[in-house]
C-alpha cells in the first residue's frame, strides 16, 4: 500500500501492543494539533476494538482444544475482555491531555465529541468502514484508489503490489492479491473488476457475494478462491461449502461445492481445470510472506552473529546458520522433527524426547550477549526446561530456559547474582511466545523478556565489567551435563522452536518490541500472557547457578 504515515505506523503499533514509551509521545505529539486526526485515530481503535470482540471465538478456538460447556463462556470471553482493556488503557494514556474524557467509559466518545470546537472544519469523511485492513505484506495501492489508514469504506480501490487482509464487519475475511481492481459496495457485496481473491465466509455473513461484469458468486457458507482475468471471464473454485453462480439478472446457473471448480466465458459456464491455488494465499500466509521480505533487514542488524530461520535444507539433519561473517558454523540436529511452524510454509522443530536436541557452536567471546527465540511450549515435564544452554558448567557459559511453572530462568555460569526477580507473567503453553535473554557484564545486568515485556531480572555481583561470555558448544532444545553430574535430571525441552538468533550485544527494548511485530504469528495474536495462579518457591538471595 502507500506509504503509510508515521502516526499509522505508530497507531499500530500500539494496538498490536508493541509500542514503547517513545512511540507513544511521539504519537502523542503527532496528534496534538489535529483534531481531524485524533478523531480518526479513535475510530480506528473504536472499529477494532468492535471487531475483537465479535470475532474472538476464532483466536480463542485456534490457540487451544475447546473446554468442557460449563466453563466454555467464561474462558472465552475473558482474555478478550483483557487485551481490549488494555488497548483502551493506551489509548486513553495517549489522549488523556488531548481531550477532557470522562472516566464514565460509557461517555468516552460523547465526550470526545464535545471537546470538538464548534467552528472546526469536518475535513475528514464520516462513512463508517465497510472493513478494515488485517494484515499485508508488500502492499501498495493507486494514488486516489487506496484505504484511508487501515479502513476500507465504500468505494474503488486498485492494490498495485503485495497481497492484503480484509476483514469486514460481517465477519468475512478476504485476501485480495495483486494486481486487483475492486468496489465495495456493502459488506455483503463485493465487486471484483479484475485480479484473485480468496473469501471465507462465516455463518453470520452467509450470502456474502462476488460481483463481477456477468455472473455473481453468491455464498452459501463456505471457503473459496475466484479469478477475474484481462478478457473479463469469470473462474471459481469452492475448497469447501457451496456457492451459487447466479447471472447478473438472478438466474441461478449451478450451484458449486467443495472441491469443484468452474469457469464463466462468453455466456457459458463450464467445468475447468483447478486453479492454481498456491497463488491464492491465506491470512496465515501473509505472516510468512512478510516474514521472509525481512530477511534483507535481520541480516543487516548490527552484532547479529548467527540466526537460524528454521528453513528446512535438502539436508534434513542442518539446522542452517545464514550469518555467514562472523564464521559460525551450522547446527547439527538430533532426533528433533521438522513439523509446521508459526505460518503454513513456515517450519520448525518439534523436541519431544529426552534425546532431542540441536548441537550448536558459537565461538565468540564478548561481554554482552542477547539470545532470541521463538518458542511453543507442549507441557513442562522437567524442573528445567532447556532452551539454549551452553554444554557442561565451563565459566563463562549461559544457560536459558524454563521452570516448571513456565517462568524463563538463565544466567552466566560462574558468576553469581544477587536482586533476582520475577517481575512478568509465565511462558503459557500451545501458544507461541518470543523470549530474550540478555547478558552484559558492562551494565552487571541479566534480564529476560517474553513477547516484549520484562519478565526477570537479576544483578551480576562483584567485578565483572572486563569479563566476557561465550555460549562455545550448547545445544538447542537440551543440556550436556558435565560426566560429573551424570545423575542431573533431564532439562528437554517439550515443544517447538522455529527462530532463533544470537547477537555479541546487548538489544534494547525498543529492538526486541520491533521483532516482536515483525515475527507475531497474526494479527490477532496477543502478547499478554495469562498469571501465573500458584505459588512460586523463593528465590535464594544470590544466584549461584543459572
């Protein structure tokens, strides 16, 4: 799409919950002497707070099995009713000195209307969105015949490049891929001029219809692709349900179901070959593919010595380094299987044995550190869980992994730590969480982040400012104990891990919450983690072992 401004940038960033302090008084500035912008910014959050809630059932169902009915409801509901009041708390800390709001929720936008001076121009379009823009990668559309941020209102529209992610306000999602011309006119009417689409259509928008010059495509509850070429003919493939091919006038000319595909030319409908549907993307596809347009940018991030993408080599047993100037090697996968990952296309490893593991070596010395992964854990069987730990106990080795509780724990081998402490929620399990471990001796600082937020932290105690660190041989997924402590209790981790990354400095918070955005699973993934609801032993008051 076209370049969005850096208030959108930032507005997004705050819904995805990514935004730092930074960017929420950089955005605060923005819209200070705006008012047209301040009201759009509100009704965006307003739309996709609306949105949330009605569609919430998909992200709850998707992220775990469904409970029993008694407590169904009250499951469902409750981390939506969270994240969106999160959401409002940013906002309202964004806006608070823009306009006097009540603290009744009830009058925040009567409130926000009367704080409107009278003789203020409307300059801004009072239509409400017929959908809003989910997600995208390499989007950009024809000046004139773009969204207005990321609302679609009634009206043409022509995507130029990249692929985008609808969502109306019926609940129908659809990925529109470029070149594509288009109107819509409701949402239950769609006019697709030329270009692929691909709609899934729930229940609640049964009906929802596809018009093009000659035919309609009419749902009847289903999933399904349809192409509209130069010559103007008409082809529909339905991947389950039905559609109902009705002529412009309303003549119905053949009901389509599952797994048939049909072409409309010159007056005539007809069977047709299937259509190449790997050119038809889902959301979860667009994840991947702006994930890999990334790959220039990781691969220029300042101290980054080894990144493993996870991808998948002629040579199943190589779990590949892509970072090539800092000279570390390749990693060495044993017994961990390679299954799906955060997006359809994407892979990962699956540890799921005392055994599995992925033996690493990372010969640099520095006295900062930063480690990177994303992870879902199955279950926690072990009283450690390991992530990345270096082998045996040689000094100057780090160790990253979980508690039994779900709480990320690491350090330094050999060099205590005094002030350790929990300050965040636990990594849950079947869902995917970005955790960050970071080591710098200069600052005498250990600190691990989860999904962008702080979760422990601890103080190196004594001299170590001239020390440094070094992960050497450590493996992926396990722990090699020295012979000595042969009697250890297995530390496999039991989940998937599908990126992981290794920079010789420290990253900041403002970095970690940019990879975060950059690598969430969708758009409606959610970084809060739910608490922890049991009693967490104490902590000794210095750490002697990671």
């Amino acid at each position: 799409m076209n370049d969005p401004s850096r208030w959108q940038t930032l507005a997004n960033a705050m819904i995805n919950g990514t935004a730092s302090g930074s960017d929420a008084a950089e955005l605060s500035s923005l819209l200070r002497d705006d008012p047209a912008r301040q009201r759009e910014y509100l009704e965006y959050f307003d739309t996709h707070a609306t949105l949330s809630w009605k569609f919430r059932d998909a992200e709850v169902t998707a992220e775990r099995p469904q409970p029993s009915q008694s407590t169904r409801g009250r499951r469902e509901w409750l981390p939506w009713v969270v994240a969106i009041a999160a959401t409002f708390l940013a906002i309202l800390s964004v806006a608070s000195h823009l306009i006097p709001i009540r603290r009744d929720r009830s009058n925040f936008f009567a409130a926000e209307e009367r704080s409107r001076p009278v003789e203020e121009p409307q300059t801004m379009s009072t239509a409400q969105p017929m959908a809003m823009l989910m997600d995208q990668a390499g989007a950009r559309f024809e000046k004139g015949r773009a969204p207005t941020g990321t609302r679609f209102q009634q009206g043409d529209y022509k995507l130029l490049e990249g692929v985008v992610h609808l969502r109306f306000t019926n609940g129908t999602d659809l990925v529109v891929q470029s070149p594509s011309e288009f109107r819509i006119e409701s949402p239950q009417h769609f006019r697709l001029a030329g270009g692929r689409v691909r709609g899934m259509v729930p229940p609640t928008a049964k009906g929802f219809t596809i018009v093009t010059a000659e035919v309609e495509f009419v749902d009847v509850g289903t999933e399904f692709a349809v192409r509209v070429g130069d010559g103007g003919q008409s082809m529909l493939h339905v991947f389950d349900g039905q559609v109902n091919v009705l002529r412009s006038n309303g003549e119905l000319m053949r009901s389509v179901f599952g797994g048939e595909s049909v072409q409309y030319h010159d007056g005539n409908l007809l069977d047709s070959e299937i259509l190449d549907l790997d050119g038809y993307q889902t959301p979860e596809h667009i994840g991947f593919m702006r994930w890999r347009e990334q790959r220039a940018q990781m691969l220029q991030n300042p101290g980054l010595i080894a990144w493993y993408p996870f991808v998948k080599e002629a040579n199943g047993s190589i779990l590949t380094n892509i970072v090539r100037s800092e000279k570390v090697p390749d990693g060495r996968i044993a017994g961990a299987r390679w299954v799906a990952g955060r997006w359809p296309g994407k892979e990962a490893l699956l540890f799921d044995r005392d055994s599995d593991f992925v033996q690493l070596n990372i010969p640099v010395e520095s006295p900062e550190i930063s480690v990177a992964a994303w992870i879902k854990s199955d279950r926690y069987e072990n009283e450690m869980n390991a992530i990345l730990n270096s082998n045996a106990t040689q000094r100057g080795g780090m160790h990253f992994q979980l508690t039994r509780f779900g709480l990320p724990r690491g350090g330094i081998v050999g060099f205590n730590r005094s002030d350790y402490r929990w300050v965040g929620n636990p990594v849950p399990q079947n869902k995917w969480c970005h955790v960050v471990s970071i080591a710098s001796f200069p600052t005498r600082k250990h600190s691990i982040y989860v999904n962008g937020s702080l979760v422990t932290e601890s103080m190196f105690r004594g001299e170590v400012e001239e020390e440094r660190i070094s992960l050497a041989h450590c493996r992926l997924g396990n722990w090699l104990p020295p012979a000595t402590m042969n009697h250890q209790p297995s530390r496999s981790f039991r989940g998937r891990i599908d990126d992981l990354a290794i920079w010789n400095r420290a990253l900041t918070r403002e970095e970690i919450l940019a990879h975060v955005q950059r690598g969430r699973p969708s758009l409606l993934w959610q970084p809060e983690n739910p608490t922890l609801n049991v009693e967490v032993p104490a902590l000794p008051h210095a750490a002697h072992h990671p």
